[in-house]
C-alpha cells in the first residue's frame, strides 16, 4: 500500500465538463518567435546541469519577499512553498490544475533567471523514459554529482526532523535545512527538518524498517499510461487521468518532502510539473481546438463552473491573478517557450 501523501490520498474525483468546449482561440503565430526549449534532463551538458542547479540553490538561500507576517517562510522558495500549501485545495482535483501549474512553474524559471542569474531554460524530468525501463531509482536526476541526489538515508541523529535525509548532491542536509511544511504527513505544523526523500515502490518495508523500492511503481507512469492520456478526446477526461495517475503516483513514490502540499521544497517538484505540463502542450498540439478545450469546475463540489476568463488564485505570490485563458498556449501571451521533445 503506499505511504500516504496529500496530493495522492485525495479523492480522484473524474472532472467532468460543465459546458459545452468554449470558443475555439485563435492560434496567435507571431507572438513568440524565438521560444526557450525546455530540454529533458539528460539531454542538458554536465554545465548546464551544474547551472541549473546552482540557480536552484541560490533561491534557497535568498530572503522571502512575500508573506512578512508569517514567521515560518524565510527564503524565497519559502514563498512559493507556502503558496502552493495555503491553496492546496484550490488548484488540485479542480479544472484549474493544468494551467496555475503551468503559471507556477513559469513564475519559478522566471524568479531564477530575474533574481539568480540563471540563463536557461526550466529542465523537465521524463519519468515515462525511467519507467519504461523498469528503473527508476536509477534515474539520472537521482545522480549525486550530476543530478539532486539519491534517496534519503537514516542518519545518526536523533533530533525529530533530522533522523532520515537526503546525504548527498547539492540539496543534502549539510546544504538545506527547511523550515516549511513537515515530510510526515500525517503530522500537521512548520518545523525545521533535513531535505528528505523516502523511494518506495508501495509494497511496505522490509524487516528492518527500510521502504521496499521494488520499481517504484512504473507501471502507473509509463508510456503505456502517457499514451492512454494522449489519446483522450477531451480536456476533462486527460485532465483527469494526467493529474491523478502520473502526476500523484510520482509524487508519491518519490515521498519524503515530495509527498504533502509543501512539495516544492522538493526541487525535482519543478522537473516534474514541467513534464506534467509537457503532457498537456503535447496533447493540446498547438490545435485550435484543444487551445481552448477547458471544461469542469472550479471546485471540488462540482458547483462552479469553469471558465476561461476564470482568474486563478496567487495569494500574495503575484501583484495581479492570472487568468485562464492566458494560459493555455505555452506559445502566446504571457509565454514563450516549447519543449525538446512534443
């Protein structure tokens, strides 16, 4: 059985469409000519990953800029961290999960080209690749020179927080100590612990303790599944299947920090909301059709429906709400890039 998570333990329930598909959008060609190429991750040079990962860092170690009354957010990613957690409810299991993640993760590259210095482009993790090989604990992201480390490991302290972490690559516990969220989640509250990640394969553990890793569940993220998404003919029904199968059994697999609603302390979060949101460009093709397939409802009640003009909720995190429709063309309005592989 595997360890509960917040994004897998909810319900998923099928979005259904509340409406009719909206107005087709025109396809806007000329409104963005040179579009960043977000690459896989085995696919960036060794300097490329060692940049990435400096940038990442660097976030974590500047101030927050956000939420000043709240004493438990302390550095930048701290901000986007407490985001993400306060509106959990309101951005997963609801119509709008695609495209705030997709304005998340586009805020994020953003916040590490403005205020790190970064010139790239956000990197996407294609677990389909891993999972079709039967060897995900092998992944390159988990490399400890050129990746974000391996698997947490129990340590020698005895201090509640500290007692499991992530021992090596640029986020281990010497380098990070965090202060949002609590990787157990059964347990509610802010206190300070290691980066930890706990691998699983949903089989239980072993005799002495340990998670049984196994495949870490493949089958759930596998092309075979990537495939069944693609082929569904409605936003709704992709949406559904996209959000509740890949996207929650990775979160749940990797677990540790990966697992509750404060997920982005986990900096593969980026990697694989990026592949998530590569799914969704992928099926919508740049179709005119389908850049404009949005149905369900705003909340989980399936009272509200929703809408393209709908605005999206940011907290604090932004000055203005984006809105929807602004959002579902990775290569118009406020966005301009593409992926290596569509």
């Amino acid at each position: 059985m595997l360890p509960t998570s917040l994004l897998g333990a909810l319900s998923l329930t099928t979005v259904v469409a509340a409406s009719a598909i909206s107005p087709v959008l025109p396809v806007v060609n000329n409104a963005c000519t040179s579009p960043s190429v977000r690459k896989e991750w085995r696919e960036l040079t060794d300097a490329d990953k060692a940049e990435y990962l400096r940038a990442a860092t660097c976030v974590r170690e500047l101030p927050k800029a956000k939420y000043a009354a709240i004493d438990a957010v302390t550095t930048r990613m701290d901000d986007l961290v407490y985001t993400h957690f306060s509106l959990n409810l309101d951005i997963h299991f609801v119509a709008n999960f695609l495209p705030w993640h997709r304005w998340f993760v586009q805020l994020h590259e953003d916040l590490l080209r403005n205020e790190c210095g970064f010139t790239g482009a956000q990197p996407y993790w294609d677990w389909s690749i891993d999972a079709d090989a039967e060897d995900v604990p092998n992944a390159p992201v988990f490399d400890p020179v050129t990746g974000f480390g391996g698997d947490g490991q129990r340590t020698d302290s005895d201090e509640p927080g500290f007692e499991r972490c992530v021992v090596d690559g640029p986020f281990a516990n010497t380098n990070l100590t965090l202060g949002m969220g609590w990787p157990d989640v059964n347990e509610d509250g802010d206190r300070l612990h290691c980066f930890t990640r706990e691998l699983n394969g949903g089989l239980g553990k072993d005799e002495n303790g340990n998670q049984i890793i196994g495949d870490m569940q493949a089958s759930a993220y596998n092309s075979r599944v990537m495939n069944t998404i693609y082929s569904f003919d409605t936003f709704a029904d992709m949406a559904d299947m996209l959000e509740g199968l890949p996207h929650a059994q990775v979160h749940s697999v990797i677990f540790g920090d990966m697992g509750p609603a404060t997920s982005p302390n986990e900096p593969l979060f980026f990697l694989h909301h990026a592949n998530v949101d590569r799914a969704w460009a992928k099926w919508q093709g740049r179709n005119a059709t389908r850049l404009a397939d949005y149905t369900g409802f705003q909340d989980r009640s399936h009272t509200i429906p929703a809408s393209l003009n709908n605005t999206m909720p940011v907290m604090e995190l932004a000055d203005t709400k984006p809105v929807v429709k602004d959002y579902m063309d990775i290569r118009a309005g406020p966005l301009c890039y593409t992926y290596s592989s569509m």
